[in-house]
C-alpha cells in the first residue's frame, strides 16, 4: 500500500511524495530487507516457492490489511527506457538525474525549467547547473541526501 506524504516546496505549492508502505521513498538494491520475500520467508517453510509473507510490525497497517504480502515490495530490477538521441521529430537537451534529496522539495516541471535557464540562457555548464540544483534543494529545506547529475546534450559548454 503506497501512502503519500505531502511536502512543502515554496508557498502555495505541495509536492506529494509516494512511499512504500509508508517508509520507504525510493528502493534500494541491497538493503531493506524487510520488504524482500526471502528475508520474511518462513524460516521452517522448506520451499523456495512460497511468496507469501508476514509484514513487519512496524508497519502502519490499515484495519483490513492482513498483514501479508506476496513477493518483494521493493526490487534492484532497474526499469530501463532506451531513447535515440538527435533522431528527427526528438528533441533531447539534457538528461536530469536525481535523488529524493532533490525530488522531496522541487518537482520534475520545476527542475527542468531551472535546468533549461541554466544551460540555455545563462550558457553554465552541465556540472554548474547539477550544483546550482543541489544548491536549491538545501535553500528549500530539504534534509535528505542531496545528489544531482546533469548531462548535456546540446554543444552549449
């Protein structure tokens, strides 16, 4: 059950956070082991087959859940989206990449208007305009890990 957790960017604005089961913003690869199936698994159930496990306590159930879950909540299978950059019709500036550090204060329209300005008016550079964004996202509050990428694409600098 995803549970969402509102945020507050700058006045008037809200950014809503989805997190799993209440706990987790992003999935981790190797940790969270109380999300995964082979961790909760029955320890006397003998059989790789069964799916089906008991959630921590620690959860925040609502009334009606059982408790139980099937399969992992969280996975390290990344999701994968293959795009051709410069082929007509595309038009590709940059690529944004982020943690929550910086999604837990700015949405995705505002980071790439910010991101845009900075490589495309202001002519900085994709490694000036990462840090300008880190930068924001400690100036509007944010308390998480802070990591931002950017890739140009463009010949601009």
């Amino acid at each position: 059950r995803m549970n969402e957790k509102e945020h507050h960017a700058e006045p008037g604005r809200i950014i809503q956070i989805s997190r799993i089961c209440g706990e987790l913003a992003v999935s981790r690869a190797l940790g969270d082991r109380d999300f995964k199936a082979a961790y909760n698994r029955a320890k006397d159930s003998g059989t790789e087959s069964v799916v089906r496990w008991e959630g921590p306590c620690f959860l925040p159930y609502p009334e009606s859940h059982d408790r139980f879950f099937k399969g992992d909540l969280v996975s390290s299978t990344a999701e994968i989206q293959v795009e051709c950059i410069g082929r007509k019709g595309a038009f590709d500036e940059f690529l944004l990449l982020a943690c929550d550090g910086l999604w837990d204060v700015m949405d995705a329209d505002d980071a790439v208007r910010v991101t845009r300005g900075l490589l495309f008016e202001k002519k900085w550079s994709a490694k000036e305009a990462a840090a300008r964004l880190a930068e924001l996202a400690i100036h509007l509050g944010s308390s998480d890990n802070i990591t931002v990428i950017v890739i140009s694409f463009s010949s601009v600098k």
